[in-house]
C-alpha cells in the first residue's frame, strides 16, 4: 500500500530531521510505502499542480493532502484552498485514488512569527477557523476520509508546547501527536 502525503511544510517537517516527521513515524507504525511530498512554502494552488504531475503518476493507494495555511498567510483568505481541495479530491476520485483530508494544525501568533510583517496575524487565525470549520463539513457533507490534525492540537491542554518558536510550525512533540492522530483515525488498515 502506497501513501503519498501532499502539502506544505507541516507535511514536509520543516526544522525537523526526516526521522522526526509524522510522515516517517507514520510509515513505521503502519508499514507500507509513506512519500513524503511536503514543500516549504507551498500553497493548494502548488499542491494541485503537483499532484497531477508529480503524486497521481506514482499510482498511490491513498493521497493525504494537508494545506491551507500558506495560502491564508499569504491572502488573508481560505477561498482559494477551498477549491483547490475540492479539485485535488475529484481528481484522486476520478482516476481511483482514495482522498484524504488532512485538516491542518491552528496558525498561532507567539510573537516570534517571521509572517509578522507580511500579514494581519488575528484576520489569519480568524480566517484559519473558518477554513477549519468549512474543512469538516466539506469532510462530513462528501463523505470523505479524514484525519483531524487541528482538532488533536486544540484539544492538547499545552497548545503551545506543540510548537517551534515561531508558532507556525509543530516540533518535535507536534509531530508526535500529529502521528498519534493518524493512527486513531483508523483509515489505514492491513487489508488495504
């Protein structure tokens, strides 16, 4: 069973070594074939791109696609991703892929954020909920596979803790849990 992992630096483990990334646990845990096509910086408009050149011509089993953020950061809307996830899951759908929501960990703003003059931090965050909210219904609405990244972080009692210094990116206990997520989600099983 093949898994390719699409999306941004969260996939890929920005200021993380491979072995510490939730893609590499998550490959060890389950077994199988875990890709890791995570790019700093990318956004879904670049995600989709990829997928069709890059990700579906490798013939996976499951793409998880996870991202948003950037695209937020970068606009101060979610509008964007939302239809570049929708085209990525008719596209896996259409050639027999199965589609996986990776809904993405909450932006938070500690003050050592390098995005600080580039965006309006509380209209991100704003933004990120709704793009987090309208990301569960589009999950619940289709029917689709999910892992809920945010949800784990959220309900974390030391949000905070989960984070490199700049508030963006997870650590090392972030990508623990992330990992941990993905098991509970219970969607990769042997039989697959």
């Amino acid at each position: 069973m093949k898994t390719i992992c699409l999306g941004d630096s969260l996939t890929y483990g920005y200021g993380l070594s491979p072995d510490d990334t939730w893609v590499t646990r998550a490959e060890e845990a389950l077994g199988g074939e875990w890709v890791n096509c995570g790019v700093c910086g990318d956004t879904t408009s670049g995600m989709l791109s990829r997928l069709s050149a890059e990700v579906l011509p490798q013939k996976p089993h499951y793409v998880l696609m996870t991202g948003g953020a950037n695209d937020i950061l970068l606009t101060g809307s979610f509008q964007q991703a939302q239809c570049a996830i929708m085209a990525m899951v008719h596209q896996c759908a259409h050639v027999g892929v199965r589609p996986v929501i990776g809904i993405t960990v909450p932006i938070r703003d500690d003050g050592a954020n390098p995005w600080l003059p580039l965006t309006d931090m509380r209209k991100a965050m704003a933004a990120q909920r709704e793009y987090t909210a309208w990301l569960r219904l589009f999950v619940k609405t289709m029917r689709l596979r999910c892992v809920d990244f945010a949800a784990a972080f959220e309900s974390h009692p030391d949000p905070k803790s989960l984070y490199q210094e700049d508030g963006l990116h997870p650590n090392a206990a972030g990508h623990r849990l992330m990992t941990q997520t993905l098991l509970e989600s219970h969607i990769w099983r042997v039989e697959d």
